[in-house]
C-alpha cells in the first residue's frame, strides 16, 4: 500500500489584522519560512499536493472586508482562490463542504466550523455568492467535477460524500458528479451556523435548517449595495435637471437652474430611498407580489410625503406635477426590481416575468417624460 504525502500549510501567525486566506500563492503569509508539517494519509493511490490551512477566526482585515463588500462594488474583487483548503487537521475521514471563492461566502463558512476538522472545496464562481451563482451557472455540476477531479479528493479522502449548501442545489446534479466522481452530493442546511447541528444530527436537517428566514436585518444589510449603484449615477441626474431647468434662449441661468431643479432633485433622490431602501426593508409588509408594484408604491408614497413641501413650488406649471407623477414612482419601482436577485421571495421565471412586463412600460414612460419636458421647455420659452 502506497501512502499519501500532503503538505499542510499552516494558518497565518504574523498579525492579527492580516489574512491570507486569500493567498494563490504556495507559500505561508508568515513572515519567516519554517518547516511546514506534513500529514500522511495511508490508502491505495500515490499522489501528493499543497494544502493551505486556514483559521476559523476572522481578523480585523476580514471583517473590514465584509464592510466594504456590503457597501461598494469592492465585492466583485473579494475573492479567493479555487481549490482544497484545510481547516483544524482533518484526516481521510473528515467532511468535505463544498463553497463560493467569494471571500465572504468562504469566510462565513470557515467561521462556522471552528473546533472541526474539514476540508473546504472551493469553486471558481468568478467571484459571486453561492446563491447567486448557482442561478448564473458558474456554482454549478461541471465546476465541482472539475475542482473534485483538480483536487485529486478521491485520494484525499476515503469516503464518497461532499456537502454542498443548500442554497447551491439549484446548480448542481448530484446524479452527474455521482457519475462523473463517484461523489455522493448531500445538500446541507440554509446557513453556516447550522452545519456542527446538522453534522451531530447524523447529517439530517430540520425544518429550520432547510429555511431560508430573510428577516429585517437580512434585508436591512443588502440595502447599501442597492442604494450605492444609484447614487453614483444621481450626480448626472443632477446635471441633467439643473441644465434642463437652467437652459434659457439667452444662455444657462444658474439661479433658476438652482431654484426650478431643486424639488426634482429631491424628488430624485426620494426615488432611490424608496425604491432602494423603503422597499426592501418593508418587503413582507407591501401589498401585492410584484416587486415592480411594491416599488411603485413605495415611490407613490415617498413622493406624496416630499410633495407635502414642494407642492407650492411645483404648481406653477401643471406639466410639471404630471411628470413628477409619471417618472418618480416608476423610478421607484424600476430601482426596486433590481432588489429580486437578492430575495427569497421570487425566482428566476418571476424575475423574467416582471422585467417583460415592466421593461416596455419604463421605456415608454421615460419617452413620454422626455416629450412632456420639451414641451415644457417650449411654453416656457414662449414657442407656443
């Protein structure tokens, strides 16, 4: 009988704010190479590789980085590299649970495993959630196949078994890789924290742990990444509505760009708190499904209580109230749509479903603001 030599990398021991979980690279991120132990594995087939082993306890650079991916587009660069990690000192026996290379995903998952001895397969899903990229195809059967087969697992570990979260069934066949690595797929609880409860329950989920709950503060942390896209565009909304306001025959006024665009600049950005903020975290409170309607709602609403003080200002011209009324609450609603990709509450044949239904009635609408405008424009100047 041959035996397995695995080079086990050990954990990070330079700062406490450092991580190197995130590390390609071979080597330790210590600051002094020393000699690495190694675990030997003894079953039929030779082979052997370079394993990094990982902590269960985050630093202050991971949770820093939770912060930022919560906030900024800094997520679709938070990442680690696919392949087989160690956690503890597993053995040929210990579980194998199967992540995301989103860093947070694989974070959240290391955590919940504090005091095991596991190995975490991680996949190359170009950087998403495992959520998220089950729906898009890249958590999905031939990535596992190909990191089971890249990882040699078979020779790594003496059983068949890999636990995927649950949340990733949608993108993978657990008949395939049965077939293609003789892997037996069990699919595990919703959420990382149930894993050591599923694992002492002889791998059996309860209904809780097959739940998905998505509560107030589940939503309430999602919100910065919907408001945050917005608002990087709302800086050339403002230009636009201040030159729009503040084009004359005679050239630009500033004053009356300022005074004539300021309700529509609060207007605007009343929209995007409604449809980015009000809407998902009063989610299961709004009638109706339709995440398109409760985003219209929601800016119905908000631009009722914001017309409560610029009500005055805007009855100067009556095409002005109209285009408040038709562009502000479908803005709304077209910023609340794009909330459906991060909810429990729809799938992918609702998301299709509202996008045919809601894309010609926004395109329509924004071409009805934009002639009611000129023609605002027109009588201002006294054309007609």
């Amino acid at each position: 009988m041959q035996k397995i030599k695995l080079t086990i990398l050990p954990r990070e021991n330079k700062q406490p704010d450092e991580s190197c979980c995130a590390a390609p690279a071979p080597k330790t991120c210590c600051s002094t190479e020393k000699a690495l132990p190694q675990i030997t594995l003894g079953w039929d087939r030779s082979t052997s590789g370079t394993i990094r082993n990982v902590s269960t306890e985050w630093t202050r650079s991971d949770y820093w980085g939770m912060i930022k991916c919560r906030i900024s587009a800094f997520r679709t660069r938070y990442t680690v590299s696919p392949g087989l990690y160690a956690v503890g000192e597993p053995s040929n026996e210990s579980d194998v649970f199967v992540s995301a290379n989103y860093k947070f995903s694989f974070d959240v998952l290391r955590r919940e495993l504090r005091g095991m001895n596991a190995w975490i397969l991680v996949l190359d899903t170009k950087g998403i959630n495992v959520w998220c990229a089950a729906g898009k195809g890249t958590f999905g059967t031939d990535e596992l196949i190909k990191r089971i087969q890249g990882a040699k697992l078979d020779a790594v570990v003496s059983h068949r078994r890999i636990i995927v979260p649950q949340l990733g069934a949608v993108g993978v066949s657990s008949g395939e890789v049965k077939k293609k690595t003789g892997f037996t797929v069990s699919y595990g609880p919703v959420q990382a924290a149930d894993i050591p409860a599923y694992i002492r329950a002889g791998y059996r989920k309860t209904k809780e742990m097959s739940l998905m709950q998505f509560s107030l503060l589940d939503r309430l942390v999602l919100t910065p990444m919907e408001i945050n896209p917005f608002m990087k565009k709302y800086p050339w909304f403002a230009a636009a509505v201040l030159l729009i306001f503040g084009l004359q025959p005679s050239g630009i006024l500033f004053q009356q760009a300022w005074t004539g665009g300021l309700p529509f600049l609060l207007l605007g950005f009343a929209a995007i708190v409604a449809g980015a903020f009000l809407t998902p975290v009063l989610l299961p409170f709004i009638p109706v499904r339709s995440f398109a309607v409760k985003g219209w709602l929601m800016g119905v609403v908000a631009l009722s209580a914001v017309m409560l003080f610029l009500n005055a200002a805007l009855q100067s011209s009556v095409l002005l109230l109209v285009i408040a009324w038709l562009f502000f609450p479908l803005l709304s609603s077209y910023i609340a749509l794009q909330f459906t990709g991060s909810t429990t509450f729809t799938g992918m044949s609702g998301v299709q479903k509202e996008l045919k239904l809601g894309l010609p009635v926004y395109i329509s609408s924004a071409g009805i603001t934009l002639l009611l405008v000129v023609l605002y424009k027109i009588a201002e100047w006294g054309i007609l």
